[in-house]
C-alpha cells in the first residue's frame, strides 16, 4: 500500500535550500493474497523522507508491523524541524523506536511467531542524501545509468555472494534467498542497522527504497538503466514498468512489489 505526504502548512519553514525533485511510489500485490507492505514518500520544502517496508508474511501480524513501522518513520519525520540537525541519529532513534513499538505488539506470542518487518529508509536535503536499512529491503543511489552505491542485505546469501562463494544469478534461485538474519520486531534486542552516513548527490542522482519482491527479480543493472533518463520518461511511469515486470517474472511465485524513488534536480 503506497501514501504519499506533503508539508503541513504549520511545519514550513524558510530555512535551507528548497528541494528541487520528482518523485513517485507504488506497491503491487502480486501473486499473493494481501499486500503487507507500506510505502510513503514525506516531501517537505527542505526535506524529504521515502520508506519502504515488509511486513514478513511468515510471521503473525506482518501487516500491523508494517503499519506500525512506517507510522513512527513519517510521524517523527513530520514532528522533527526540516531540515533535519541530526539525520543520522534521526534513523537510527526512529527505527529503534519502531522496533520497540513493533516488540511489544507480538510480547504475548511466543518469539517465533512474533510480528516482524524489513525496512529502508532515505532522507535527502540539501545536495546529501542519508538512508538505513534493516534486513533486505534496499536503498539504492542511481547515478548516469550505474549503480552508484547500495544498500547489502542483512542476510545469509547476501553474506555468501560477498565473499565470492556465489554468483549474483546463484542468488535469484539460491533455497535461502528469503531468509533475513536482521528485522524490526520479535527479539526485544535492538536490531543490527545499517545506516550510512552523508552521501553527495549529483543532478540527476535517483534514490530508490525497495522490498525483496521489487529486486529479487530484477537486476542492478536493469533498474539502473530502466531509471537513467533525466526526467524522459517521468519517474511515475519508469517505476510502473519495472515493477510490473518484476511482478511478470515472479509469475504465481510473485511477492509484494513495493517501490518509491526521488529524483534530485540538482541545487536551487
């Protein structure tokens, strides 16, 4: 499920350059029976804030994680003085705060069926870009047709393909491709993250916040390529066909297909 925010009138401020960007998100059901992930684009004046999450089906209560998740992301996001002081402590007390809330939704089950999500999150304001991810939901800086960084999963094959035992094809079919080794949720022990910090953008730079079922059937470099233009064609239509097709390929196999991406325009 995809919602988009916009400045409330009462939180616009004239401080910091304003963000020139196009942006769009989407989430699409594919093969399953209910779509457990959220997704938001928050666009302020001088900041803006794209989440994606999971909410892990194998799990009870994977939908109200999700909800839960990204409710505390965009509600601290909206209470917080834009631009953001700190975005680094800002994702990483806010995702800290969504897995306690998440925690304690699932405290009267038994851990292994407690509510659980995946989650990627990116801030951009000014010409810098921020974003943390926990589990296998991605964040990825698209630059000139590349792939100029992303997010690595928190996850065993993740592991396996870093270290050269496995091919990024391998990957696509590997039997413990669905299992994450991190989560919002279940253990009360906060959650390894991954936040990174400042990253420069360049005119024209995309960020892009993903589930597993957006890339599991894409390849880096086809969401590279598919998202190169400088706005021909818009961001809208370019995230509709790639994620449509990733629901294509999964066939009845297909997960949620949950995107949003930014595209920066480059300074005022």
């Amino acid at each position: 499920m995809a919602e988009c925010y916009k400045t409330p009138p009462s939180l616009a401020n004239d401080e910091g350059p304003r963000l020139r960007i196009d942006y769009a998100e989407l989430s699409l059901i594919g093969a399953r029976e209910d779509n457990q992930d959220r997704v938001a684009a928050a666009v302020a004046e001088h900041a803006a804030m794209l989440v994606a999450v999971d909410g892990m089906g194998g799990h009870a209560d994977g939908e109200r994680a999700a909800d839960i998740t990204l409710k505390v992301l965009v509600e601290a996001f909206w209470h917080t003085p834009q631009p953001l002081f700190d975005p680094i402590g800002f994702l990483h007390l806010t995702l800290g705060r969504a897995h306690d809330e998440v925690v304690q939704l699932g405290t009267p089950l038994p851990l292994e069926n407690r509510p659980r999500a995946t989650c990627a999150v990116c801030i951009v304001q000014g010409d810098s870009a921020y974003w943390a991810h926990v589990g296998d939901s991605r964040v990825y800086q698209l630059r000139a047709g590349g792939i100029a960084a992303r997010t690595r999963d928190h996850s065993h094959v993740e592991f396996l393909l870093r270290e050269g035992v496995i091919t990024a094809e391998q990957v696509l079919n590997h039997p413990m491709r669905n299992f994450v080794e991190s989560c919002i949720g279940g253990d009360p022990i906060l959650p390894e993250m991954a936040i990174t910090g400042r990253r420069r953008l360049a005119p024209n730079d995309v960020l892009l916040v993903c589930t597993d079922g957006f890339w599991g059937n894409l390849t880096d470099e086809d969401i590279a390529a598919s998202l190169a233009g400088g706005g021909t064609p818009p961001l809208r239509d370019s995230l509709s066909r790639l994620a449509e097709r990733a629901v294509l390929i999964g066939g009845g196999a297909s997960d949620n297909t949950t995107v949003a991406a930014l595209r920066w325009m480059g300074p005022q």
